[in-house]
C-alpha cells in the first residue's frame, strides 16, 4: 500500500515537469515566430536661435542657501483689502477736510452786499443790517436775509437776495416811494401810495403836504403777506388826497382831523372839509363852490363848512 502511494507521487511530479517544458517549448515557438517591429526615426525638432539678452534685460540669479530645509520659512506678503471701513474713513475725512475749508479760507468769507435798486436807503444802511460782513459764504440763507430786510425797513417793498460762489452776495430791493408828507405832533414821516408809512431820510419836493391835527384811525392787517408793515392810513384816505390837490390853493397845506376828514384854511377866511372819501371828490368841490357864491352873494361870512355829505351841506358860523 505504501508503495504504490508513493509510485504515484512520483509519477504525479513527472507529469508536472513534463507539463511545465511542453509550456516553455510552446513560448518558444511563439517567440521565434512574432513579426520583427518597424522602427522609424523621429524627426529632429529644429533649433530655435538663442536671443542674445538685451542690454536692459535684467538677469535671474539663483542662489542656494545654506540652510537647512527645516529651518526655511516662506515669507507671505498679506495683499490690502480696501473694505467698505477704508472707503468709509476716506469718505469723512473728505467731507472733514471740506468742511474745515469752507469754514476757514478766507476767499469764502464775504465782506460785504452788492445793493442795486435803491433811492432812499444806502448800501450802508442795508450792510448793517444784514450783518454778513466776515460770514462763510455757506451759512446764509437768502430767504432769512430778505425777511430781515423787510422787517427793518418798511420803505422795501420787495427784495431778492443771492449767494454765490465764492463769496458775492448781491441785493436787489424794490422801494416804496414817498407820496405825503404827513406832519403830526411836531414831527412828520412819509407815507407811500399804499398807504405804509416810513422813516424820512431827507427834504423832499414835490410831496404832498398834510398838517394832522389829531392821529388817523388805527388800520388793520396788510393782507396775506405778514411781512406788509401795517399801513399808517388807508388808500382811500391816499386816494383822496390825491384828488384834492389840484384844488387846493397854492401854498396852503392840507388838514386832517379825525371825523371831519381832509380840508384846508381858505384863504378868503374859514375852513372847509371834505372827508375823507374818494369816490365823489369832484362832486363835493362843485358843491363847495356853488354853496361859497350862495354865501357871498347873500353877505354871509361863515367859519366853517363842510361838504363831506355833498347832499346835505352845511356851515357853521363859528368854529
């Protein structure tokens, strides 16, 4: 038993090796019989000249520091980042440095109004109060300078202020002008055609003179527009006066006297009065003169009379 176990091992590794030399003669064959490769030579790349370095051209140097590797540190160079911080501080110092500018130069300072359209007052008087002399250009406001103006002088009817660059200011005022020459109390002031009354600032010819015995009514507002001064009289009261002078006797001021209205000392010896309507001016002296030819063709010297009703006249005898 053993032996034929062992017979057959034997003949088992035989048959292996027989196996393994029928594979290496089989490789063999195939070897000896593989096609021979063609080869081809590849095409030489051709030679590009060699630049010659320019004169400015810099040269590149390498360098090999004796270093060790471990030792070697890159060096990173953090690039800036220009942030919505960096643009904001860039914006206010502008705006800082702007502001220090305006405030400081002394070519946006102004020295002082421009002032056209003026007969009465003077640039002087208008620059004084106004107040800008020395002032940045940037803190006046033309609406404040122009109420300022108005509320000072009553004889400006109207105004308009400008600001420019770098430091003009011009002023041009539209002005009442004097109608009468009203006289009270010792003193007297000139009333416009609207009846506003303001500050004389010389003689005057060619106005139209009253002599008030006592004060006119007291006038209520000037309309929508508050800076109006309050007139001093009404324009009817103007008015009328303007329709009495042509009959007024020369040299002769006019009177007033609060209830009997307009008038004036006759020069053949009393007084009349007209009141103080204008609507029926002209009716009024037809009746003064018809009642003076009445009185004088009948020998009646009267002290007084009064056609503010032309309907109903009436004179007085004494005063």
């Amino acid at each position: 038993m053993n032996e034929n176990k062992e017979l057959t091992r034997s003949e088992m590794v035989r048959l292996r090796r027989e196996q393994e030399r029928a594979k290496q003669m089989e490789r063999a064959a195939k070897e000896a019989t593989r096609p021979v490769p063609v080869t081809t030579r590849a095409r030489p790349e051709p030679v590009k000249p060699k630049r010659k370095p320019s004169q400015n051209a810099r040269r590149r140097f390498q360098i090999a520091l004796p270093v060790a590797r471990d030792d070697v540190r890159s060096i990173n160079i953090p690039r800036p980042r220009f942030g919505w911080r960096l643009l904001s501080f860039f914006i206010a110092a502008s705006i800082g440095t702007a502001l220090y500018l305006a405030f400081n130069l002394p070519v946006l300072r102004v020295a002082e109004a421009q002032v056209t359209g003026n007969q009465i007052l003077s640039a002087a008087e208008v620059n004084s109060v106004m107040d800008i002399a020395g002032q940045p250009i940037f803190l006046l406001t033309p609406s404040e300078l122009e109420t300022r103006l108005r509320l000072n002088y009553p004889e400006i009817a109207s105004v308009k202020v400008s600001v420019s660059l770098p430091n003009l200011v011009t002023v041009n005022v539209t002005e009442r002008q004097p109608l009468i020459r009203w006289e009270q109390g010792g003193g007297y002031t000139w009333i416009a055609e609207d009846g506003v009354a303001f500050k004389p600032r010389s003689e005057m010819s060619g106005l139209i003179p009253v002599l008030a015995l006592t004060a006119p009514p007291a006038e209520g507002g000037s309309g929508s527009d508050p800076l109006t001064p309050t007139p001093f009289i009404s324009t009817e009261m103007v008015q009328a006066l303007q329709g009495l002078v042509p009959h007024v006797p020369a040299g002769v001021p006019i009177l007033y006297e609060a209830g009997m209205g307009f008038g004036w000392n006759d020069p053949r010896g009393w007084r009349v009065y007209f009141g103080t309507s204008a609507s029926d001016v002209e009716l009024k002296i037809r009746v003064y003169e018809a009642m003076v030819n009445s009185l004088t063709q009948r020998g009646i010297r009267p002290a007084m009379i009064n056609v503010t009703y032309p309907t109903a006249p009436y004179y007085r005898m004494t005063q």
